[in-house]
C-alpha cells in the first residue's frame, strides 16, 4: 500500500511535469520568434529585388504563423493533460480529504500565453520588416 504522503507527492510531481510542457511550449515560441524577427530584420537591410522581398515577407509570416499554431498547439494539449489527469485522480479518490474535481481556468497563465503569443503573431504580419 502507498502511504498518503508518496501519493501526494507523486500527483505533485505530474502536475509539476504537466505545467513544464506549457512553460517549454511558451519557450519554444519566443526563442523561434525571435529568430526569425532578428533574421527578417537582418535580410531586409540588404537590398533585394522587389520579388524577392515579397517571397521572404511571406515566408516569415507563413513560419511565424506555423510556430504560433504548433506552439499553442503544445499548450493547449498540455492544459487539456492536466485537466483529464486532475478529473480521473478525483474519481478514484474520493472521500473527505480527497483530490477537488479540476475547474478549467478561463483567465489563467495558458490563456494569458495564447493571447501574448497571437497578438506577437499579428503584430509581426502586420510589421513585418519585408514590408517596410
């Protein structure tokens, strides 16, 4: 039999491992972000014909667009982990002191993180270097 601590402590540890892949998610994100804003930047100082400008232009906001869906992608699945890993512990201990059914946060940091990372995404389409 697990004592109540080590159960504690392993349900800790899946939550913990559960809320990294969000935070590795939003890592991923700015570090690729970053890269292509520093790259599109750096190309469109040089002077390139107008097609190629127009080529790079679509390029960077077609990738940016692509990082941002897998990106949320990744922390969507996370929170949805979470919450079906939360509901089945719930079930199966219930009593007195037992694990709360999950509450889904509207307002929490996933949703914070999606909202930062789809308005960097818009805000590069519309700024986009190629552009300028």
């Amino acid at each position: 039999m697990v004592t109540e601590d080590k159960q504690y402590e392993y349900i800790g540890s899946v939550i913990a491992n559960r809320l990294e892949y969000t935070r590795d998610a939003l890592k991923l994100y700015i570090q690729t972000l970053t890269v292509i804003v520093g790259g599109s930047i750096w190309l469109s100082r040089e002077s390139l014909p107008m097609a190629s400008r127009a080529k790079y232009a679509f390029l960077a906001s077609a990738l940016v667009w692509l990082v941002f869906i897998v990106t949320g992608v990744m922390v969507f699945e996370a929170l949805r982990s979470w919450y079906n890993y939360r509901k089945v512990m719930a079930k199966f201990n219930v009593g007195s002191d037992g694990i709360p059914q999950p509450s889904f946060p509207i307002l929490g940091a996933e949703t914070a993180m999606l909202i930062v990372m789809f308005v960097s995404t818009i805000l590069f389409s519309i700024y986009n270097p190629f552009y300028q």
